[in-house]
C-alpha cells in the first residue's frame, strides 16, 4: 500500500538528480562565445560528455581532467587558428538516457563545433546517433567497442578496438601463461563487455583453449557469490572478466573470500586507482591489458604524466591519456581544415595521419578507428606493471 507512493518519490528525486546532474562546467577563464557551431570567430567550443559521477566516475573524471589540460596548454601556445579552444562539459551519470539529453544540448545549447566523449561503449552508442544526426564530429576517447564508429562518418575514436584487445589478452592467456581451461565473466547490460567477452572466446578457442564456464553479472551488481561458486566449481584456471573496476573489484574479493585462486584477466574497464583500494591484494598476479604504461612511456608521454601531475596532484590513467588525445586530435584537424566548420572538420579528422599523441602515433583508417597497440599490465603489490605491448 505504501509502495507506490513512495516509488513515486524516488522517481522525482531521480528526476531532480539527473536535471541537476545536467548543469555544466565552463572552461575556467574562457572568454564568453556563443557564436555557434562552426563560427569563424570567438572561442572554439569542444562539448565533452563524461560520467563525472556514479559508478565509473573515474572515466569521465580523469578524461575532462586531461581534456581541459590540453585545451589550456593549446590555448596558452596561441589556440587554434588564432581562437581559444573551450571545454564544456556534461555530466551523464554513467546513464544513457542522460548520454543522449548531452549530446544533444552541447549541439543546441553549447553549440559545439565537436564533440569529446563517452568513454563507456553503450553511451557513445547513445549520443553517437545523435552527433551524426546533427552533422556535428564526435571523437570517443576511449569507447573500444566496434559498433561505436559504425555509426556514421561523423564518428571518431581515438583508441584500439575490442576484437585486436580480446585477442591479445586470448594469446597471452594461452600461450604465456599457458592456460587451457578459463571461465568468462561478463556484464550483460553492457556492449562492451558483451562485445569483448566474445573476441576472447573466439581467439582463446581458435588456439585450442576451452571455456570451462559461462556467467553473468548486470552493472550495479553487489553480490557475486552464486557465480563465482560456479566458476570454482568448473575447474578454470583463469577468469575473463571484461568489466568495469567497481564490479571487477568486488568479483576479486569474492573469489579470494571463497578461495578461488585462480587470476583474474581483463581489458581497459579495470583502469582506475579504485580498481586497487576496493580489491586491496586480491588481485595480485592477475592481468589486464589497457591503452597506456606510464613507467614505459615516449617522452611525449613522460611530459603529460608530469604536467597532469603538477596540476591536479596524482598521476592520470589511461584514459587521461586518450582524454588529452581526443583534443590533440580535434585541434590539429581544425588547424588542417583552417576552419572549425563541422563538414571540413569532419574530413581533416578522417584524414588524421601521423599525429604524434600521447598513447602513440595516429592515422585514422577508412572506419574512422586509429591502429594502436595494447599494453598489457601485471597487477602486484596493488599496482599495474607494465608487463609486454603488442603491435597491431
Ligand atoms: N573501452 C571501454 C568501453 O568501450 C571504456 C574504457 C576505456 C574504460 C579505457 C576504461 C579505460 O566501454
């Protein structure tokens, strides 16, 4: 009897959360512009939508972090085309629906001349839609999964895709540590981790390895005593977990709470500090491959590591990495085109060749993805080591 009101309740104070949620953060400093998208004067808008709260906070939080570096280190160089580039960023919460309400008022509202985000796959599925809709460039950081530049030819990514990470993390499974028998562990209610629990199994069994067994979890998951039972009880040597680090963290204690000692192994997803203050040891000798090593970097690297560092006090991750990436790549295709109108600056982005990037050097392929190699990194004593990198 009571229930229903009170759901009630809960509704609008979600509601009142996610319009709030909705409110932006300027560019510190920057001149005022409001000259729309594609304007010949006044500040160069770049619209970033992140999940700047919520369960992966730490994707959006540490990209607009580096975004809005290299924004400012451009600007302080002169800008682009005699103009300030301008991050503006909204917050999606990790929610999808809040994804596509961002893409759309950083066109409307912003008027961005580009467009920076989402990290998570299922997001840039999202507000992707929306961006080649509208004609406006989008160029995903850090979203690996396939279908996110199948969208349009107006989207971008700055990062490797799913099917080149899950075969390299089967050939290291298979044949370095030399594993026959691995279980998966993959959330159902995200794309990427369906998408990359899939290009695991097809290379791990086309060298001649077995899935000894198959579970589930959905994002916001707690308990997940029931799966790793089965999978304790499947004789795996190792478990595939192509997840985000809340859940991932919290699989690793259970597996170690119910003495499952087998490593965990997974993708990109595992990247934040959290990863290693929810999971303490229990992940220690497990394995995950990711975009970036800061104890292996170029210099170009080694300068970003040290900069972020300076202004913001702890080191970035990979997706700072890819963050201050997607602006590098923006600006330079803006310079390229010698105008930030969204059309031109849709084929100087296509055209993206050789840019030395922080996460290495880029040229855009026909689908718009850049090739990139995967580093793949040793956890121990609560940390990543860089462990080996694959080429493309
Ligand atoms: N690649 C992940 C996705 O597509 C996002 C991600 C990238 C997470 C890098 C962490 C680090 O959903």
């Amino acid at each position: 009897m009571h229930r229903r009101p009170l759901l009630g309740l809960f509704v609008a104070l979600g509601l009142a959360v996610s319009a709030s949620a909705c409110k932006k953060k300027d560019e510190a400093g920057g001149s005022s512009s409001g000259s729309g998208s594609g304007a010949a004067s006044g500040d160069i808008v770049i619209g970033h939508y992140a999940s700047m709260t919520g369960n992966t906070a730490h994707f959006g939080q540490d990209t607009d972090k580096a975004a809005r570096l290299a924004a400012e280190q451009i600007n302080e160089a002169g800008g682009v085309l005699g103009r300030k580039l301008k991050i503006v960023t909204l917050d999606t919460r990790g929610d999808g629906a809040d994804a596509a309400n961002a893409v759309t008022r950083l066109i409307d509202v912003e008027k961005s001349t580009a467009i920076l985000g989402e990290v998570a796959s299922s997001l840039s599925l999202q507000g992707g839609p929306i961006a080649q809709r509208r004609k406006i460039p989008m160029v995903s950081p850090s979203s690996t999964n396939p279908k996110v530049t199948q969208i349009g030819d107006y989207v971008f990514r700055v990062c490797y895709i799913d099917p080149f990470q899950g075969k390299v993390m089967a050939q290291f499974a298979r044949t370095t540590l030399k594993l026959e028998k691995v279980a998966i562990l993959k959330d159902v209610k995200n794309d990427y981790s369906k998408g990359l629990a899939e290009a695991f199994q097809k290379a791990f069994t086309a060298l001649g390895g077995t899935i000894a067994v198959e579970q589930s979890y959905s994002a916001g998951d707690t308990d997940f005593s029931a799966q790793v039972t089965a999978i304790k009880g499947s004789a795996a040597q190792g478990i595939w977990v192509p997840g985000y680090y809340s859940e991932v963290a919290s699989i690793a204690r259970t597996a170690q709470r119910l003495g499952l000692k087998v490593p965990l192994l997974g993708g990109d997803g595992w990247d934040a500090p959290q990863l290693f203050t929810i999971a303490g040891d229990a992940l220690n000798g497990s394995y995950f491959s990711n975009h970036f090593a800061p104890d292996q970097a170029s210099p170009k690297a080694q300068k970003f590591v040290a900069d972020f560092t300076a202004k913001y006090g702890q080191a970035p991750t990979g997706l700072g990495a890819l963050g201050y990436d997607g602006v590098l790549v923006i600006a330079d295709a803006i310079k390229r085109a010698g105008s930030a109108e969204p059309a031109k600056l849709r084929d100087a982005l296509a055209a993206t060749k050789a840019l030395e990037a922080v996460t290495g050097t880029l040229t855009m392929d026909k689908e718009r993805n850049p090739e990139k190699s995967v580093v793949v990194l040793k956890i121990e004593g609560g940390k990543a080591k860089y462990e080996t990198l694959v080429q493309p």
